[in-house]
C-alpha cells in the first residue's frame, strides 16, 4: 500500500504489517528488513521502509504507575494525548510534549523530541528512565543509563534504527491544573524577538510565531506566547477536534499573496500583554484542533523543515536564513522559533543550544532548491536539520551535521541492527 509522513511527501509503496503480540514483531523480523511506525506524524520517510512498515498502535496499553514517584510504565504505541487526559487530572503531567498530542511513546523516543521548555528541562529522553527493546534476534533487553547504556542513547533520538521499542518507564511532572497562564508578547523585529526569549529564559514554557515574509525593516516581527501552569482552575481536559479538512485544499490557495495577507492578520490581532487562562490543549497542541490539517498544502504535501543554529550570532544568521526565503519568494504558513538548552548525551538528537526555526512549504521543484540553499547556510552557520521533519535531506549534510553518526552505526552494528532496522530515509543518509 502507499504509506507517507504527516507531510505526504514523499510517497511509498510498501507492505504494512500490524502485529498485535511480541511474538509476531519477532516473526517479522525472521523475514526481513523493517522499521516501526507510531502514529505516522513523523513529517518525512523516517518512519517508512520499502519492503516492510510495522504499525505499533496495537502497543497500546498502560503498564504500571507509581503514584508517589510519578513514574509511568507504558508501551510503545500509547499517544501522548491518551497520558494527557488519564494524569492530568491526577495532577500529573508529561515534562516535555511536542506540538501533537498524536505521537505515541515509542515515536517521541524514537525521535527524541522536544517541547517549548527545552531551554528548561530539555528533550523526552532525558526524562525516560528505562526503554524495552526487541533487538533484531528477537531478544528482548531493557536499556537505561546504567545497563546497555551504549543501545539507550543511541535508541532516544535513534529513528527506530536501533530495535523496536516495546515499552518504557518515564518520569511524569506535578501540576495542580489542565489550564496554562499564557502572555502575549510582540515583537517589531527578530532582535527584540531574541532579547524577549533571553529576558524570560526563566519562564517554563516559550514559543513565537514569526512573520518571513514581513518587509525588511519588520523581518522576523513575532508574536511571543508565554506559559506557565496555572496553579488553579481544573484539571478538566478538552481535547476536542473542532474543525475538520475534509479534501485536499486546491493548490493555488496557500501562495504567497494569501501568506502574508494571513501574517498581517495574525500579527495585527495579537494583543500586546495579553494575559489569560488557556486550555493545556489550546497552547501546547493548537494544530490538534483541526483534524487532517495536512491536507490544506493539496494532494502534493509539504514539507515541514525545521534547523537550530547557534546563539552566537543567532540574530543576524536567522535574519539572512528568513531574507533569503523571502527573497526567492517563499513563504511558510507556520513559521514558528523556540529557544533551546544544551545538548544532550543521545548520539542523533537534534537540539542543541541555540535557536530553533520550523517552517512548513508546499512540494515543489522551487521548494527544493530553496532547501538545498538553506542547508548550506545552515552547515556554514554550525546547525543542523531535524531528522523527524526531514524528507530530502543528503548523506553529505547528515554526516557533517551530526558527527556522532559513526558511533551511533558501531552501536547498531554491536546489537545486529544493521540489515534488520531501515527507513528510506535511513537508506538516503547513508545509514547501513
């Protein structure tokens, strides 16, 4: 059947396979090569192989939970939605979330995701305290820090490539409520945007939405959202989808007349020092509105990209990355930067410390070589390009971008991952 990424693009053909006990993941195995597949929000072709794609949203189950340290035991494919509406209003809470609630555990792993607090508390792995791992024998072994501490950091943030995840024990955070305090803040250019994210580095939670396509004396104006949990208020949950996109959007409504006439709308109606009460959904998943959102880029898909570049010079290189979109006359209908913390100890995660910019394009030959140009900006800067939104990167950017590439293939090569676990974007970097 033909399976993609939340972008659609690209498309593949392949043989998706639904197991529903371990011992028919191991079966599949003893045949050939494949690679686990979540929720399928992943953007590209991480989550895909050609000859073998094994769903995991049959692993769905709670496995255990300790109340007094706050530890959940789950399995790989329970949605981060489904730990949101059962423990928050048990005053519990996931320390880091990306923008879906619809990614399952063994994805956000797999990727090693991160939220709006990076800055604070960093990535999903740094909070998972142990991962079970079907190896590509069939054995079955649990990794953490202190035991196959070599297969753990190489499984958070690995892409499915070092074995599938069966189950994991992560550490919940404390709230007192489902609403989050949020403020508004904006900002005329990306230099008041970066001193506005370093004046309130202390705050929990931060993300801005940003204009590319705004004149250059505006270039990078932002709306700056704010949050921190309320300490009152409910801990009642509305995860509610609102709106639907039933068909592909025609292509010709997403150009780059409508994008900015949007920009200006959005940034106009923002109200400077807003604050209120939000929902934990309206503010940490707001595209989780709308079901099928994807389908507003048409038939052909987008391509989510997302890059962090270093502090050093961060405004002046995320002023010539956005000039140089807006010149070859590109827009993104999301455009949305966050600040991140340090980097951390798992051999592909992505952030590190320094500022972090998602866009999303629509498919074309134009976006393309627009992306080719951002890579090497984004190399010549000492950034990198996230793998879980990636769907055209080349084996030479990868490999000059994540230089722990080596160590993390001797690993796989040490638990027999290599010949069993691939996705085409595995075999497109360059990963055995």
């Amino acid at each position: 059947m033909i399976v993609s990424g939340w972008g659609r693009y690209p498309k593949i053909d392949s043989n998706v396979s639904r197991p529903h006990t371990r011992k028919e993941i191991s079966k599949l195995l003893a045949i050939g090569q494949t690679i686990a597949r979540g929720s399928g929000r992943a953007y590209g072709d991480s989550a895909i192989n050609p000859i073998n794609t094994m769903e995991m949203r049959w692993f769905d189950q709670f496995a255990g939970f300790d109340p007094a340290a706050g530890v959940l035991t789950v399995n790989a494919g329970v949605q981060l939605r489904e730990i949101t509406k059962v423990f928050v209003p048990r005053g519990w809470w996931l320390p880091v979330t990306p923008g879906t609630s619809f990614a399952t555990v063994g994805g956000s792993i797999a990727s090693d995701v991160h939220g709006k607090n990076h800055h604070l508390v960093g990535t999903f792995g740094e909070h998972v305290k142990e991962i079970e791992i079907m190896l590509g024998n069939g054995e079955i072994v649990t990794a953490s820090a202190s035991q196959y501490a070599d297969l753990f950091y190489s499984t958070c943030g690995g892409m499915g490539l070092t074995g599938v995840i069966l189950s994991a024990k992560i550490q919940l955070a404390p709230v007192k409520s489902g609403l989050v305090k949020q403020k508004t803040i904006k900002a005329s250019n990306l230099e008041e945007l970066f001193e506005l994210f370093e004046e309130n580095a202390d705050v929990p939670y931060s993300v801005a939405w940003v204009d590319c396509l705004a004149p250059e004396r505006e270039l990078g104006r932002s709306v700056l959202l704010l949050g921190d949990h309320a300490k009152k208020g409910g801990v009642q949950i509305d995860s509610r989808q609102r709106f639907k996109i039933p068909i592909d959007a025609p292509g010709f409504l997403l150009n780059r007349w409508s994008i900015k006439a949007f920009n200006s709308l959005y940034y106009s109606k923002a109200k400077q020092g807003d604050e209120k009460l939000v929902g934990l959904f309206d503010y940490f998943y707001p595209l989780d509105k709308i079901d099928n959102w994807n389908r507003m880029y048409g038939h052909s898909g987008f391509i989510q990209y997302q890059f962090v570049i270093p502090k050093q010079n961060g405004a002046d290189n995320m002023r010539k990355l956005l000039g140089r979109i807006a010149y070859l006359g590109e827009g993104s209908f999301l455009a949305v930067i966050k600040l991140f913390g340090g980097e951390n100890d798992n051999l592909l995660s992505f952030p590190f410390s320094g500022y972090t910019l998602a866009l999303d394009f629509k498919v074309s030959q134009k976006t393309i070589d627009l992306l080719n140009v951002l890579d090497e900006l984004v190399i010549d800067m000492g950034g990198r390009i996230y793998l879980t939104k990636d769907a055209r990167m080349t084996s030479n950017t990868f490999r000059r971008t994540y230089p722990r590439w080596e160590t993390f293939e001797s690993v796989r090569q040490k638990y027999g991952a290599i010949g069993k676990f691939s996705s085409a974007q595995s075999v497109r970097l360059g990963l055995l």
